[in-house]
C-alpha cells in the first residue's frame, strides 16, 4: 500500500496538521497576551506592536483552520513568525555579554513544523523551506551582531525571556518529534482502531446484486465496509492490507462469515429471497488456516443454512500456496454443499494446470478486463478466452464491474450469463438489497 496515495492516510495527515495549526493558535495568543502585557507596563509600545501582530495572527489563523484552510493558515504562521523572529532577534534580541539571544530558536520549531506540514507538497517546497529557515537559524545563532542597541530588552527581563523561550522551543520540539513519529506510524494506529471496531460493531456489509441477462436477481456478493468514528467510511483498500499484514484479517474474516450467515438465515425465511446465493470474500490466510472448513461447517450448522447458497470468492494469490492443502480443502468444502468461485481471474497467478485440478465451480472475470472491452482488443480477447474456458470446464462465468450496456451486450454476444456492477445496481445496505431482490427477483 502507497501510503502517499491512500485517502486514508491523507485524512491521518489532514488532522495532524489542524492539530498542529491549533497547537500555534495557542501558543501564538498566548506569548502575544503575555508579553504584550509586559511590555506595555515598561511603556515599550515598539515591541507591544509586534506582539499585537502575533494576536491578531493567532485569530486570522483559528479562523483559517477552522474554515479547513490550512495551507493558508499555515503559509500565515510561516511568514509573520520568520518575519517577526528576525526582527527580534536583529532589534530586540542580541548579544550585549549579559543575556544570551534565545528568540532565534523557534527557527528550529518553524523548520521542523514545515516538514511535517509540506510532507504531501512538493519536494522543492519543503526543501527550500527548510533550507531558508536553517540557513536563518544558523546566521543568527553564530553571530553576536548586534552588540548592543538602545532597542534591547533589559537585560534583566532578558534572562527570564530566555528561559521562556528556550523552554517554550523545547516544548514545541518535542510535540512535533511525537506527532511525526505517529505520522511515520499509522499502520499501528489503524491496527488498534480495527481491534476496537470489531468490538464496537463499526464495520458493516453492503450486498451488491449480482444477475442474470434479464437483470434478475441470482444473489449478491457481500462487500466489507468500516465507517470509523473519527475519519468516516474507511476504504478496504485502505484497512484490508493493514488486518492481512497484522493477522487481524482473522478475526474480521470470521465475523464477515458469520455475519453472511446471519443473512442468509433469514432470507430462507422470506420466500422471494430463499433462493439467492450469498458470495464472501475469502483471504489467503483465513482460507490456508487448518480449521477453516471447520468454521464454514459451523455457521452453516448454527444458522441451519443451505449449503448451497452459500459461496466463497477466492482470489488467485491463494493458489501460489500448498496446492494440494487447498485442492482438500475446497473438496471439504463441496462434500459440504459451500461451493467455491475464482475472484478476479486472469490477474494473478493461476494456470491452466492449476485451474484443472481446483474443483471450483464459478470464474469471475475482473472488472479491468471488462472496463475496456470495447476499445482494447486484448482485454476483449481477455474475455472471449474466460468465458470459453468456463464453459469448457463446465464453470459458471460471472462478469463483475459491469457499467455501461455496451458492456453488457459485449458480454452476451459472448455468451456471459451472470453480471455484477454499477449498470443493475450500487452496493447496497440489507434492507434495500432486499427490497430491489424483491423487485427484480429471479423466477
């Protein structure tokens, strides 16, 4: 999984950052209040103004942040904290032997804050960036100009500013070390926000009609969801690989089967769905487990199913394991009644040797290939080829990712009889599966 593309992890980033731009709101009211209040009792009106700036930038930024602008808010904190940092530090800040310069330390934060912030920017962006403020923060910290000046601070109040602002920079630096290191981490976040989702009933089945030519309806595949309480409805694209990776595919798997179990339970018990199939996608690891038929057997036996009407999708990177484990056990499998399909055919590993010997009885073919059947001849040919060879091998041939008529006619002509995609129907939620199964049900 790309973790730069993942929507997933975007999001992940998104919120860190807003955190980040609050983190500055804080910090930017609160030193501004402060010293402002100081320096006005010293009657220093020069430095109250630039504190009233870092006020009023404080402000333009929670209201930034808060309307979901936070490149802008943070291209603001960027360039009124370097602009004011460098005036304090030339004006206000200096050497003078007594007092050590101490402003031209939250350089460092602002260095740090940028490549945290521009981590998803271009590497242009985020370089000279740091390269500008590095650069500022090394010419500051290694020349003593000015020695003196009748705009310093005294120095008295100097030292205490000194332990204000070395400990607020160490302070800062060490909230953005944490949230970069849980940035360089989500996949362990996720992995617990998956425990907890189990646990809190957050994921969920969609049912996606699958059909005959006629648009009857045959029965659906099961489609695993997550809406997750902080970031929304989590793409599988997104969880799935972290739950293989973890083993939490497990678990996860299992409730998908006995939640599919539960369905097709009470269909039996309504007479216009009895007859529909119910497809769960099966992992590599979940199948390959010793028990697994075992389990299968289980929901069957608990929820009093018909075997039949219930199917699992295998994907072809399961067949790149102990061939003869998987052969007994989809032979396990059938002495049962639970019949097995070959998911997304054509992009993995299988071969014609390997598809002799599984004792499978339905092909899907990927929805890549039937994207484009009627503009790329290989994916065309692609299709042709499966749908022979289904028939050849007396395997049912099921067409997914179907969207257009065109596709759909294609497909016909060629003999496909069964059809899943976004021309009959979206996924759906158990209720309104039922009810568009109910409408166009198969006789």
């Amino acid at each position: 999984m790309n973790v730069q593309q993942s929507a997933l992890f975007k999001k992940i980033h998104q919120r860190r950052v807003v955190s980040l731009l609050w983190v500055c709101v804080a910090l930017l009211a609160g030193l501004g209040g402060a010293w402002s209040l100081v320096f006005s009792l010293m009657g220093r009106w020069d430095l109250v103004g630039l504190e009233v700036v870092l006020l009023v930038t404080a402000g333009a930024v929670a209201w930034l942040t808060q309307h979901q602008r936070t490149r802008l808010a943070w291209g603001l904190v960027l360039a009124i904290g370097y602009v004011t940092l460098c005036l304090f530090a030339m004006f206000f800040d200096g050497h003078d032997g007594v007092s050590p310069r101490t402003s031209h330390l939250y350089f460092l934060v602002l260095t740090l804050a940028s490549m945290l912030v521009f981590r998803n920017e271009s590497p242009l962006l985020r370089w000279s960036t740091v390269a500008v403020l590095m650069a500022t923060f090394v010419v500051f910290a290694s020349s003593k100009w000015p020695h003196s000046s009748e705009l310093f601070i005294p120095p008295s109040l100097r030292l205490v500013g000194a332990w204000i602002n070395t400990a607020t920079a160490m302070v800062g630096l060490i909230a953005l070390v944490h949230i970069m290191l849980s940035e360089g981490m989500p996949a362990n976040s996720l992995e617990r926000d998956i425990d907890l989702g189990l646990k809190r009933g957050e994921f969920f089945l969609l049912y996606q009609p699958q059909v005959q030519a006629d648009g009857s309806v045959i029965g659906a595949e099961a489609l695993l969801r997550w809406r997750h309480p902080k970031f929304g409805l989590v793409s599988p694209a997104d969880f799935i690989p972290v739950a293989e990776q973890s083993g939490q595919i497990l678990p996860v798997g299992a409730w998908v089967l006995s939640t599919a179990g539960q369905t097709l339970a009470h269909w039996l018990q309504v007479p216009a769905l009895a007859r529909l199939t119910l497809s769960v996608n099966v992992s590599a690891r979940q199948f390959l487990q010793a028990d697994f038929v075992d389990q299968v057997a289980a929901v069957v036996h608990e929820f009093g199913l018909n075997p039949s009407r219930l199917k699992l999708e295998l994907t072809e990177s399961t067949l790149i394991h102990d061939m003869n484990d998987i052969v007994q056990k989809m032979q396990q499998l059938r002495a049962l009644g639970v019949g097995c399909a070959l998911d997304d055919f054509g992009t993995g590993f299988s071969s014609l040797g390997y598809l002799k010997k599984l004792p499978l009885d339905q092909l899907k073919i990927d929805q890549t290939f039937v994207r484009d059947v009627l503009t790329d001849p290989s994916d065309a040919a692609i299709a042709r080829t499966v749908l022979q060879l289904g028939e050849s091998l007396g395997l049912s041939v099921i067409a997914e990712g179907v969207e257009t008529p065109g596709q759909r006619d294609f497909l016909l002509e060629n003999h496909c009889r069964f059809f899943q995609g976004y021309l009959f129907s979206r996924p759906l939620s158990l209720v309104d599966f039922e009810t568009y199964a109910g409408k166009y049900r198969s006789s």
